[in-house]
C-alpha cells in the first residue's frame, strides 16, 4: 500500500501551471509512474483537504542529453492535472 507522500512527488510550478491555476482552478503534480487516476484523486483530496472534479495524467518522455563524449537519456517521468470544484 502506498501512501500519499509516495504518490505525490512534487508540485509543478511553472508559467504554465501558474496560468492554469488562475484560469481554470487546475494544479499540477508529479506523480508516481504507476499511480492511476484514483489513486490521484484520493492523495490529493487526503493531503490538501479539497474536493477533486477531474484528474488528467500524461507520460512525459525523458529527454536525450550529451554528457560529455556519451549520450544520456533522462528518465520517464508521469505529470497530473487536477482540476478542483469550485
């Protein structure tokens, strides 16, 4: 079983979340790669005490990065939008 704090990395503050906040009442998480929507939902409205109207996640690719004379590749990382209710 895991827990809220495992699911929920990080919150995603950028430009663009910053805009979606403001406009729409949606936030922005790093999640676990293997957290489905529920369980989203669940940590979400279990830490921050709010009511969750939608959760949208998306796979974001890790990059190909030159490290010197080798190739990299960053890890695959899982992004979450949730929109909360007025």
């Amino acid at each position: 079983m895991r827990t809220e704090y495992e699911i929920i990395k990080r919150p995603l503050v950028t430009e663009k979340f910053t805009n979606l906040t403001s406009d729409t009442n949606t936030y922005g998480f790093e999640v676990l790669k293997d957290a489905n929507k529920l369980d989203i939902k669940k940590a979400v409205e279990k830490l921050f005490k709010v009511k969750v109207l939608r959760v949208r996640t998306e796979i974001v690719r890790g990059k190909i990065k030159r490290i010197r004379r080798n190739m990299g590749k960053r890890s695959n990382w899982k992004k979450a939008f949730v929109k909360l209710t007025p």
